[in-house]
C-alpha cells in the first residue's frame, strides 16, 4: 500500500483516502486482519484456475463498507483471487434514501446489484408489539440473499461482522441461549451449495468505525432494528463496554479465547470423548484449575 497512491493504478475508492500515518496504519491494521481470516478460515482456495464470485451483502452501514474496501484493496494488491459483486437489500422501510450507495457505488466503480423487497412491512406486521424485529428480518433476509446469491452464480454470502458482533453473539448465547457458541468465520448452508464468510470477524468495531469516518462513507442508518430499546444484543455490547472501560483489552483477550478452545475442559462429550479416556494415553496438565 505504500505506493497505492501511483498515478492510473488507484481505483477510485482509494484515491483521495487519508495520507496521514495513523489512516496508513488503520487500514493496513483492518486489510491484515481480513486477508488473516480468509486464509485461517479457507475461505478462497488459491490453487483452483478459476475465479470464485462472492455477493459482498452491502447495508450502508460501517461495517458493511469496510468489508467491500478490505475485500477491494486486497483484490486490487492481488491477494484476492475473487470477482465480487456489491448486494444492498432495500427493505422498504420508511425514508430509506434510495439513492445513495447506487451513485456511491456507480462513483467506485464497484459492480452492483439493488434488490427491494418489502420485508419492512411483513416484519412490522406479523412481529407482536413490545417483540423485538430481529429474528424474523434475519430471516427473511437470508432466504433474499440466498437467492440472489444463487442467480448471480456466487458460492459465497460475504457479511460484514467484525469482532465484538462475534463476542456479543458469543456473550448471547451464554447467557441466554445456554450454550457455547459465536458467529462462525466460514458456514456452509443448510442446502450445501453456499458459503456464509465473515472476513473481518477479527476486525475490532472502533478500528472499522474510525475507518468509515476517515474514507467519509456515505452512512445509511438503520431504522429498523437499530430503533428499537431493550435489544439483548444492545445489553452485551453495555456490558462488553462497561468490562473494557475496567480492564482494558478484555475484548481482545475474549477473542483469543475463541480461537483457543480445550474441549476437554468444557462438558460436552459431543466434542470431546471422555468416556475414552484410559490409562495409558497421552494425558494433558490442568495448572490453571482448582484442584
């Protein structure tokens, strides 16, 4: 990236980006990270001769536009070997400005796709009052994509979750949902002919929110979900933020924490085989466990 700046060889998304060394640092920082996980998680495959296409979901959001960047700039440094087409979901909720990514888009020169269904209204319907619209519009949203990816000949759904989503989901699942489990880097659906890819899932958020302001994107909120009071997924980011503000760091240490798993020291004999355990194997220390 030192020389992105050359003359005819910028594309337009990066010409006029921040020349400061904290800007350099940042995306070099964001870039890192996703071009880690696609490797870690073998999310493309180098060795095939043809191009895979990835639908790049695109919500108007930070998150969102950091992840088409991250993927662009790693396509254009050549360490993507991936056609990729943006996908924006018009969802039909009131005041939601049309518009702006077609002609943010149009102006990158990124190839696009704008699909409008009105979920809006069927969610708000069918959702009973003082219910939160979360389930229901995932749903919904998925079986869209699924489609679209599918007619665009893509095999991978590419979403925008960094980090902290990952262990706020993580913290969810914990405390609500009794059991382990976060947001999976690399899913194959339930029909086997798509992948789900998160490439910043470890990404930290205020890194890609520092980016979304220094690129100045064009932000669309959210006034669906995003206005609604008593979410669960609002009450572990609060209580995520009230642990970082005490330790700092814990996120990061969290995160670890999900790429370093023992299962012989969690309770499920699904993953691990504790009724094969006998004398005689490799046993294993437990230094950090009471005794």
């Amino acid at each position: 990236m030192a020389d992105d700046m050359m003359t005819g060889l910028v594309p337009p998304l990066f010409a006029d980006v921040p020349k400061s060394v904290t800007f350099k640092k940042l995306r070099k920082r964001i870039v890192r990270n996703a071009l880690q996980a696609i490797d870690d998680f073998g999310m493309v495959d180098r060795a095939r001769p043809d191009k895979p296409k990835w639908l790049v979901c695109l919500s108007g959001g930070k998150d969102s536009y950091g992840l088409l960047a991250a993927l662009l700039d790693l396509q254009w440094q050549g360490a993507l070997p991936v056609d990729l087409i943006a996908c924006n979901l018009d969802q039909g909720q009131p005041g939601f400005p049309k518009h702006v990514l077609p002609e943010w888009l149009d102006k990158v020169g990124v190839k696009y796709r704008i699909e409008t269904e009105d979920t809006y209204s069927i969610v708000t319907e069918k959702v009973p009052e003082g219910r939160t619209f979360c389930s229901m519009c995932s749903r919904l949203r998925r079986g869209i994509l699924y489609r679209i990816a599918r007619e665009e000949g893509c095999e991978a759904i590419v979403l925008g979750h960094h980090r902290d989503d990952a262990l706020e989901t993580f913290m969810m699942n914990l405390v609500h949902g009794g059991r382990m489990a976060a947001m999976p880097p690399k899913l194959l659906n339930d029909a086997g002919d798509m992948f789900v890819l998160r490439p910043l899932i470890t990404c930290a958020e205020d890194d890609l929110a520092k980016f979304a302001e220094a690129m100045n994107f064009p932000i669309i909120p959210c006034n669906l979900c995003g206005s609604q009071d008593g979410l669960q997924r609002v009450a572990m980011k609060q209580m995520l933020d009230d642990w970082e503000r005490k330790k700092p760091g814990v996120r990061q240490v969290m995160a670890h924490a999900l790429a370093t798993v023992r299962p012989s020291h969690l309770h499920d004999p699904r993953v691990f085989d504790f009724a094969g355990l006998a004398f005689g194997q490799a046993g294993e220390d437990d230094p950090n466990v009471p005794f």
